[in-house]
C-alpha cells in the first residue's frame, strides 16, 4: 500500500481507555484514464509545529502523518484488534476528528490551516467491516438500550462530522483501498470524497440477521443515489465492487490497485489547487440537500428499536457474521 508522499510526520503508540465500560470481553474505464497520476516527490520530514502537534497526538487505532506542503492530515486505521468500530476505535476516529479541528481553525505562526483529512487503512484489504457485532449482541442479550443507544449515537455524531467538519474549510476524504462493510460502508459515505482502488469491495450485510444499517447509510448514501436505489441496496445484502459504485455515482474516483494515494493527490491538484471548488460544493451539497443530526439520531431511535427486538436466531447469524470478520483479519494478520 502506498504511502502519501510531501512532508509528513509519524504518530504511534497506545491510548488505554474507551467509550464504554465492557463487562467481560458504462462501459469500464481503464483507471489510469480517470485520473492522471503524477509522481510525487519525497521531501524530508517537516518540522512545523502542525506537524509536531500531529506526532504528538498518541493513537493506537491509527497511524497519523502530516502533508505540511499540501497540509493534508492522514489518519490510517492501524487496528490492534478486529477491524471494526470497536469502542476504542470509535473514540479515537473522534480524537482524529478534533486534532482536524485544531489545525483548521488554530494555524500556528506563519503556518496557514489544514485543507484535507484523508482516513484510510493500513490492514491489506480491510478499510473497516463495521459496527461492533459481538458488543451488540451483548448489549441486546443484556437488555442494555441505553448502552446501545449511546453507541449509535456517537457513530451518528462521527459519521455527521466527517460530512460537515465542524463548518470548517476542510474536505474529508475517504480513500478506500480495502472492503467497507456495513458499518465501515456508512463511515465511507459521510465523507465528502470517496476514492477507491478497484478491488475494493462494498456492501450493507445487516439484512443477514434482520436488521439495517441505522447510523447514517440511508441518509448518505440517498443523497448520492436515487432514494428507490439506495433502498434497493439496503435490502440486497448485496456485495458490490469499486467500479460498481463508481458508475453509479456513488464513488468519485475510481483508482488502479495501488495508487490510490496518486489518484487523490492527482485530485487535489498541485498546492491545494482545487481546494476552494471542493470546499464550496461541500457547502453547496449542505444548503441543497442538508443531513441533519436530528434526522440521523431519530434514524439510529429506529435501528436500537429493531436491535432490541432481535431474537436469538438473530443473533446467532450476527455472531456468525461477526466469527467471519475474525477469520478474516486473521487471514491478514499472520500470528506473531
């Protein structure tokens, strides 16, 4: 996986701590027609204080760099467990989130904001399989709906920032260079660009064990697509490819297997150079066809409503569904 080129600096190690208390554990297009990718040159580390701020941000979810020259923050999900929006993974999206703030509305010196935050992943064909299905399982077994309800709630709030950043100057980019399943799918369409290498592949399992993904798929992705559509693969279960979403609207830059990171900086342009267009069309997007935080909590009301109501056949498929993500990152991950 490539790595994103300009000035950057490294933050990683381990945060303790978490969210929740847990008891117990047309025609097909060449990609290189769809974008021209230039070469980047590799500059020496930078050493502005955005870039000591971001090396001094202590994360053990995710890997995080700093591009000082196109002031771009990346923040890979370097998973130390499942590949999913676990409670610390959670909190720490959110901790992403505010350090974006910070270096869009708090420049230090002479050094001017932050243009982009880019998340990606650092697990070989995993961008993220989604909401944590062992923990609901639990949560629903326990007749827990508050703990629940609180969960939804925050991945509401962090799929609305990643669409609005805090009605700051700054684009998000998804850039998806692994699968995106249920909840990690919802999490890629909040972003305000999504970029995806061609052997990506998307889809909304909930429907498995009779259920739909409540925090922020219907409202994203029916934004993008006609409503009948995006209901259409709500319901399907279906899995479906990069090229897939990329004609249908839902993708906006389809890139080869391995430059994903050459088709965003390609998309970009040079300096921040499209910067200004894309800012305004996320603003544009907002005033035409807003997404609201009420309409997003009343929808997760709804799926803890269904949650709740699961019986344990239910479950049972969830938990398998769940055992399938295990086997799955331990195909990527080697044991040690």
């Amino acid at each position: 996986m490539g790595r994103p080129g300009g000035e950057h600096m490294t933050a990683k190690s381990r945060l303790f701590g978490g969210v929740f208390a847990r008891s117990g554990d047309e025609a097909a297009t060449a990609p290189q027609a769809i974008v021209e990718l230039p070469p980047r040159n590799h500059a020496p580390p930078a050493a502005g204080k955005a870039a000591q701020l971001v090396a001094a941000t202590r994360l053990s979810e995710f890997e995080l760099q700093y591009d000082s020259k196109e002031r771009i923050l990346w923040g890979y999900f370097d998973y130390t467990g499942k590949p999913s929006f676990t409670p610390a993974v959670l909190e720490q999206t959110q901790q992403v989130q505010r350090l974006a703030r910070t270096l869009a509305s708090e420049p230090s010196g002479d050094e001017p904001g932050l243009r982009y935050v880019v998340v990606g992943s650092r697990m070989p064909g995993i961008w993220n399989l989604g909401g944590d299905l062992e923990l609901f399982a639990e949560l629903i077994r326990r007749r827990d709906r508050a703990q629940l309800t609180r969960y939804a709630y925050l991945c509401c709030e962090l799929t609305f920032t990643n669409a609005t950043l805090f009605d700051l100057p700054v684009v998000s980019i998804a850039l998806v260079q692994g699968d995106a399943l249920g909840g990690g799918f919802e999490a890629v369409l909040s972003f305000n660009l999504i970029i995806a290498e061609r052997s990506a592949k998307f889809g909304l399992p909930e429907v498995l064990f009779n259920l739909f993904p409540g925090m922020g798929a219907y409202s994203f992705l029916s934004r993008r697509i006609a409503p009948g559509l995006a209901e259409r693969m709500i319901l399907s279960g279906e899995i479906y490819t990069a090229e897939d979403l990329y004609k249908l609207g839902v993708v906006d830059v389809l890139a080869a297997d391995g430059e994903g990171v050459e088709a965003l900086y390609a998309q970009i342009g040079p300096n921040g150079r499209r910067h200004a267009s894309h800012s305004v069309i996320r603003q544009a997007r907002r005033i035409a066809n807003p997404v609201t935080r009420e309409e997003m909590f009343r929808i997760a009301d709804l799926w803890v409503d269904a949650a709740m109501n699961l019986g344990e056949t239910d479950l049972r498929r969830m938990l398998r569904v769940a055992a399938a993500q295990h086997r799955r990152r331990a195909r990527q991950v080697p044991a040690e």
